[in-house]
C-alpha cells in the first residue's frame, strides 16, 4: 500500500510511526508526507498552482533532505490513498477551505487518478493553552466542535473518508493521559504520535491495532498507556468507518 499526505507538521505527527506499525503487522505500507510548517490549503493551492518545489518529503516517517512540488510527488509513484487537511488554525473555519480544497482535488485526479482521496482530520488545541486562546477559543470541546463540523463539509465536498485524528485526539485528551500535546497542538512525540499511527493504519488497512507489537517511540510510554491509545484509535475509526459524511 502507498500513501501520500499532502499535510504539514499534523500529517507528520500522524505518520512518524505509520509505517513502523504496519511493519511490525507484516504489511507492506509506504508512506510519503509532504511537508511545509503551518500549510495551510491556500497555500497549497498556491504552490500547486504554480507547481512549486516547496515541499520537505518524508518518507516512512524520517527526512529525506528532497525538494519536491505536489505535481512532483503525485506522479512519482502509484497511490492507493492522497491526503487532503486544512491548517489547524483555520480548521474550525470552512470559509477558508473552498475553492482551495476542490481545485486540489481535482489536481490529484488528474495526476493520481487511481488514488482514493480522504481527508485528514486534524485536532483542537490543548485545553488552557495560549495557541487556544490565540484562535478564539475558551475551551477545547468548542473547537473541536467546530472543526469537526467543517471538516464534516469539506469530506462531503469532494466525497472523500474522514481520517479521524482529531476524534482520536480527543478521547486520549478526555482520558487524563498527560501531555497529550507537546506544544500546546502538536501531538506528543511519544504515545499521541503512536495514536494517531493506530487512527491511520486501521482506517486504510482495514486491519486491527489491538495485537500490534510496535513500540519504539521518541518518548517512553507504558504498556497502560499504550492500551488506552489503541482503544481510542480503534473507537474513533469505529465511528467514522466507511461513513460518508
């Protein structure tokens, strides 16, 4: 399977780990993100629009020091999958999706038209953080809530799957677990990472997380710690399989 996120920092958070998961499954799985700090979808419209060669590639989770454009990488390889996300500081705010959005779609079509699309649903801020506050927001429901109903939209759109992190992000949140953001919206380099690895392989697998023995993390996690990652992941995927919003 071969997977491209055409992300930012939230598609590398959710890939770290992605294909070291499906590996310890014995599942073939490539994953390439491409990846520009803070991109938000104008911005990649932009840079598709003018086929710029701004993108760090990463592939299986690490660096590769090449440049590429979108162009570039949709017709490097043979996609099963092409991901789409909005920056997170616009995510709650469909306004800022369109046209953006639809004429990216319509470029991955053109030039990956074997991929199946799906949008990559990023996650709210940490609860009391500044980067909350920043964007307007008192709580983290009330974010979360509003970008789960735009990112509701934008899958609706271009008929495309929801990648549920966000969901998944949430629930780890509501369990207490610590330090679920490093940053105050980045994942944790550890056990969030590892979740949304989990959110990612089981919904473009089809494959269970529960039995993956996977577990060379950045940060240290416990084995506790990791079975409540894997039944959040598990659940939010469960609640967005196969729907179409």
């Amino acid at each position: 399977m071969k997977v491209l996120a055409i992300g930012n920092s939230f598609s590398q958070d959710a890939t770290r780990y992605l294909h070291q998961i499906a590996q310890a499954d014995d599942f073939d799985l490539k994953v390439v993100n491409l990846d520009i700090g803070g991109c938000s979808l104008e911005r990649h419209h932009e840079n598709m629009t003018y086929d710029k060669r701004d993108y760090s590639l990463e592939l299986n989770g690490k660096a590769t020091g090449l440049y590429v454009s979108i162009r570039e990488a949709l017709l490097s390889d043979s996609w099963d999958f092409v991901t789409l996300q909005q920056v997170s500081h616009l995510s709650f705010d469909y306004s800022t999706y369109q046209p953006y959005l639809t004429e990216l779609s319509d470029h991955v079509r053109k030039y990956a038209p074997g991929a199946t699309q799906l949008i990559h649903q990023t996650w709210a801020y940490a609860e009391g953080s500044e980067r909350l506050a920043s964007v307007g927001y008192k709580s983290q429901r009330g974010m979360f809530k509003d970008l789960k109903r735009a990112y509701d939209k934008a899958a609706q759109s271009i008929g495309a799957r929801l990648i549920p992190s966000g969901e998944a992000m949430q629930k780890l949140t509501e369990c207490g677990i610590g330090m679920v953001h490093r940053d105050g919206f980045h994942a944790g380099l550890g056990l969030a990472r590892y979740m949304l690895g989990a959110v990612w392989y089981e919904c473009l697998t089809g494959r269970s997380i529960e039995n993956n023995s996977f577990r060379e993390l950045d940060e240290y996690a416990s084995e506790e710690e990791i079975a409540i990652a894997k039944r959040c992941a598990h659940e939010a995927v469960m609640e967005y399989s196969n729907k179409l919003i």
